[in-house]
C-alpha cells in the first residue's frame, strides 16, 4: 500500500470535481471549487473522520468495497479506478462479479437524472450504483454479497422480494427476468460466472425452471410496472432502459406513469430516507 501517494491521489481527486457535478449546490460561502471531505464521506456512505486519515496518509488499508465506494463518489474513470486499487494494494476489479464498477459516464448521467430514480445495472442484474431517488424508491441494492447481489436470485428464493409486486403482476415480471438472463447467457456462452449462476437458480427454484425450459428469449429494453411500496403505496412507473455498446452494463431510468404516482414520489422526497434502512426492501426493478 501506497499511503502517501493514496492520499495525495485521493486530495487531488475531490479537489477536481465540482460540486455540480455529483448534484450538490454551490452554495456562496464555499471557499474552494472541489468537493469538502465531508460531501466525499456523504457520497461514499463512510466517516468523514476515515476520509481525513485516508487523505493524511494514516489510515490501515481499505477494503475494496470501501475503494469501490470512493470511486464512485469521486467519479473516477476506470484508468483512475484501477490506479486507486493499485495504490491501496489491491488488484483492480473484473469487468463483472462481486467487485464490479459502474462505468463513470453512467455515474455520471445518474447525478444528472436529478429527482428520477435511475441504477446502473450488469447484464446479469447487479445493481452497481444507485442515485438517490433510486434509493428512495427501492432502498440501497449495492451492498449485496454472493448470489443475492443477482435480482433475479432474490426474486425466486426470497419471497418477501415477490411481494413488492402486485400479484396478477408477478408472473410477467418473472417470465421478463428470465427471458434476460437467458438472452445474457447466450451472449456470455460458456462464461462459469453465467452457468453457475443459472445452475444455482434452478436447485433453488422450481418456479424458475419451469420458466427456463421454456427458453424465452427477450433483452429488456421498456417496460412498465407497479410497485408497492412500504410509505407511499401503490406507484406505476415506466421504465426505459439504455444498454452500453458491449452489453455489459445499462442505464435503467424509471419515471412516473400517471399523476397520482408523481405526486408521490415527491412525497417520497420530502419523507426522504430516515426510517428506511439499507437494504431493507428488496423491491424488484428489473
């Protein structure tokens, strides 16, 4: 590990980015154009107290989940992610799996998205990053390990995951999860990461291998659906999809399909996140 530099990197980063950029205003009292440390600590969901001894040069090492965290904040690109692993003395990680990294032009469009919840996704439904009206919406999806991290895993082995979808919805949601993973797996043929996963999912769930011996085949691209959720109720929202040129990750913006479901998500922004911890709905988006 690289201390020094790690620190001189990480400085150097945050005092590059404005703070437009990541969709915090620029208020007249700010005494330097870059990010403070505590709206780096804020983005990247740690201490402000860590970040300071990270920039000091004084901290153990950080895992790569917490460096994957500060790349996201710092809107780092992928040169600049790999470097940051390096200097921590971690390799870089895959383009996918458990490690993976939303690309920064996608992080970045995210900020941009404003009050429209938006994820990055893989192609095998990990949610790699998150805006906050996202978060909002479904809760945070980016700290899931092993197969839950997959939402098509969750949707068939966990069915409190189901139950945020009304019932005469959940078939068509299911039949649509399937039908994109099996059109992932005929691009990712023979890829271990693929076939594990799909061979897990059927030793877990009849229900998903009925629907796999049916060999349906269909890339998500729009949809609509409902979801149910816990403080606001009942939202319909469209869901448009932007895919990136290799296919690995896509852009996933929903926005309000009727007025009723508009004039709740800006409830959903008022009541904000307090009283809905991480991770504690597993609302199904994709």
């Amino acid at each position: 590990m690289e201390r020094d530099q790690l620190a001189d990197f990480l400085r150097r980063r945050r005092e590059a980015i404005r703070p437009a950029e990541v969709g915090i205003t620029d208020g007249p009292r700010r005494r330097t154009s870059g990010l403070r440390r505590e709206e780096v600590a804020m983005l990247a969901g740690m201490s402000v107290d860590y970040v300071v001894r990270l920039e000091q040069g004084r901290s153990s090492q950080p895992s790569p989940q917490l460096l994957g965290a500060l790349a996201r904040a710092l809107r780092l690109s992928e040169d600049e992610r790999d470097h940051l692993f390096h200097l921590a003395g971690h390799q870089p990680p895959p383009a996918d799996g458990v490690a993976g990294l939303a690309r920064a032009g996608l992080i970045r469009m995210l900020d941009l998205l404003g009050d429209n919840p938006a994820l990055v996704l893989s192609d095998l439904g990990e949610v790699l990053a998150q805006n906050r009206a996202a978060v909002l919406l479904t809760g945070d999806h980016t700290g899931f390990s092993g197969d839950r991290r997959y939402v098509a895993y969750r949707w068939f082995t966990d069915p409190a995951d189901r139950a945020v979808a009304p019932p005469e919805e959940q078939e068509h949601h299911a039949r649509q999860l399937v039908a994109d993973l099996r059109a992932a797996a005929g691009r990712r043929s023979g890829d271990p990461t693929v076939t594990g996963l799909i061979d897990r999912l059927r030793a877990a769930s009849a229900d998903f291998r009925r629907l796999w011996a049916e060999h349906e085949v269909a890339v998500r691209r729009a949809d609509r659906k409902t979801l149910l959720h816990p403080r606001v109720g009942r939202l319909v929202m469209d869901c448009e999809t932007l895919v990136t040129p290799d296919q690995g990750q896509l852009l996933l913006v929903l926005t309000p399909a009727d007025a009723e479901t508009r004039e709740r998500l800006q409830l959903l922004q008022v009541l904000g996140i307090e009283e809905f911890p991480t991770g504690s709905t597993d609302t199904p988006i994709r």
